[in-house]
C-alpha cells in the first residue's frame, strides 16, 4: 500500500491531466466555489452547470446575492430543488456582507458559522479558494476512500475512518486543493457506484476493494428506508383570468417560501373533492364546482406523491390565509411564471398559461 505521500502525488497529477473543465474550477473565488458547492449538494453536475451560470451572471457577488429579495432568489433556484439550499445561502450572504464585508471567512472553522455550512462545504471552500489543509468529505470522497482503504464499516464508523485518510492525505499534499478536487473526481468519473473503471485509476495498484475483488460491496451501504407515499390534492381556483396561489411559511415542512396553488393531503377516508375544499379554505377561498382535471407525481426526499389537480370556482372569501400560507394572492395566469413555485406546482402553472387548466398532465 502506498503512503500517502505518494497516493496524494499520484492523485493530484492525475486530476491535473484528467480533470474536467467546469465552470467553476476556472477561478478561485471563494464566493463562486461556495455557490458551486451548495448547488452540487445531492445534485448531478450537467444539471448544475446551467444554474450556476445563470446564478453568477445574476448575483455576481456576495453583495449582489444579500441585497436581492428571497423571491428573485428563489426564482432562479426553480428546478434544483432542496430549496433550504437557497435560503441558506441567501441567508449566509447577509450574514458575510454584515460581518465579514462581504468576505468570506478564510478557515473551515470560520465558514462553519455560516448559516447552513457543514463540514463538507466548510473544508471544500476552505481548502479550494484558500489553500487550507482540511479534508472535504461528500459521498464520492467516502466511496473512493472506503475502496482503496477497504473499510468495511457503516454510519458513523465508516465516516471517521474515511476523514481520517482523507484528512493524513491532505496533510501529505503539495496542494490541499488539487488533492481534495482529485477525491472528489475520481469518485465522479472512474470510481463510480456500478462498474468503475479501475484499469484507469490512478490508485488502482494500492486499492484494496481492487486487489480483495471487493469494488461492488465497498462502501457497504447503510439501511434505506421505506418511502411514505402520500395522496395529495391542489385547488386550480379561478376567478376570470386570474388563479389562486399562496406563499408558504418558512415554518412549512417543504417548499417554505415558495408559492403554490391551495394544497392538502387527503386524509384517510377523506373525498378528494373535500380536500380540495379544505386545502382553498386555508388559502382564504370557499370553492365548488371541484373537477379533478390532471394527476402527476413526484418525490420529495422519502416522500413519493401522487398529486391531482382540480377545476373549481370560488364562491366567497374568508379573509386571510392560514397555515401553512402566510399570504395568497389571485395572479393573472400570464404572471405565475414570475413567482418561484416548487416544479410539481410549475408543471401546473404551464398548464394552466395554456387555458386548459392541467389537461394536458398526465399520471406519471
């Protein structure tokens, strides 16, 4: 087995050679990695490129970022989902401009104090943008590690073991970036979950997943458990031209601050049709007339959903919206694509620009 002198040389001159060109690798701005990496965060990098791009010529800057409203913020953020990454971030911007002038802290235990910061994102802006010599952990690091290590643990024990490799080989780097880039790479690319390409990896020859013929068992993978199927219902209230949407709370299980058209899951034993009623009444509107019109579904983390849509017209109002809407308004069908809604409800507000109120959906 390689020390790690050596296993950090042959790492970084394989990612030097081999790397892929994205777009936030042409720099070291720290607010730009920062941005990368939250977006990164449980989501493919093809599906990221393009919000990145869009998100830096938008907000350039940690001040560009902490002055803009949560919805312009939101908005942009529409389609990557895990939407408490945006707030976070949003947050943790006007956090560095009132604190730090607009700089980010410079250490992994300075970035630590930003509001949503863990210890991965904490050593990956810290050791990419500068140079310090802390490991940066995501689930590619701790796949690549468990295979040339052959750690064969779970849970908390198969995390420590894998930060302490990683942390000895950073210490042995010449750069603390390349090396930690290097992980987080070959994790992506060659050491893939199913058939890796190990005739290219650069640390086939000390890999012992490799040697014990152990590639597709290592990491062992932890419990998953059973996904929650939940029936949920959205009101398409119309008066006119215009539709019925609410703003949820930030206290909202999912989807806080975002806008959607009146929702409710059906209760055990509960009509659809009385759902709908329930999920428009808490958005401040009495309905009838209910039609379902359209079914898609979605998952939201362990949550896989079936959600109809319903036709109905209000026939009175009740005043103010109550949880978990803080506010409700009735926006012309034309003006919905200028709100930040979750993409189950976005699908629906295309439809509902076409004037077929959800037909065109279909179950799937």
């Amino acid at each position: 087995m390689p020390s790690a002198a050596r296993l950090a040389r042959r790492l970084e001159d394989w990612y030097r050679a081999c790397s892929r060109d994205l777009p936030w690798r042409r720099h070291a701005d720290p607010y730009a990695i920062w941005v990368s990496e939250v977006m990164l965060q449980q989501t493919r990098v093809q599906t990221v490129r393009p919000y990145y791009l869009r998100w830096m010529a938008r907000f350039p800057d940690v001040g560009a970022l902490a002055s803009a409203p949560e919805d312009a913020v939101l908005r942009l953020w529409e389609g990557l989902g895990y939407y408490s990454r945006a707030r976070r971030l949003h947050a943790g911007a006007r956090v560095v401009l009132a604190r730090h002038g607009g700089e980010l802290p410079r250490t992994a235990a300075g970035l630590l104090e930003l509001p949503g910061v863990g210890p991965y994102t904490a050593g990956a802006v810290a050791s990419l943008a500068f140079g310090e010599r802390v490991a940066a952990v995501d689930g590619n690091v701790v796949r690549v590690v468990a295979r040339l290590r052959g750690i064969d643990a779970t849970g908390a024990a198969l995390a420590a073991a894998v930060h302490t490799v990683a942390s000895a080989l950073v210490r042995a780097a010449r750069a603390p970036d390349a090396l930690n880039q290097a992980l987080m790479e070959l994790g992506a690319t060659l050491c893939t979950p199913r058939g890796p390409r190990c005739g290219e990896c650069p640390a086939r020859s000390g890999c012992v997943a490799r040697a014990s013929g152990r590639t597709a068992e290592l990491p062992r993978p932890a419990a998953r458990p059973a996904p929650i199927l939940v029936h949920a219902v959205a009101a398409l209230a119309r008066r006119g031209s215009r539709v019925l949407v609410g703003r949820l709370g930030a206290d909202a299980p999912r989807w806080a601050g975002l806008w959607t058209f009146p929702t409710a899951e059906v209760r055990p034993n509960e009509a659809p049709a009385t759902a709908v009623e329930r999920a428009a009444l808490a958005c401040g509107a009495r309905v009838a007339g209910v039609r379902r019109v359209a079914s898609l579904e979605h998952t939201v983390t362990r949550h896989r959903v079936t959600l109809d849509a319903f036709e109905c017209r209000p026939v009175g109002c009740t005043g103010r919206a109550a949880p978990p809407w803080v506010t409700r308004r009735w926006v012309p069908s034309a003006a919905l694509g200028e709100l930040a809604l979750p993409a189950p409800h976005r699908r629906l507000a295309r439809a509902a620009l076409r004037g077929d109120g959800g037909g065109a959906l279909t179950r799937g």
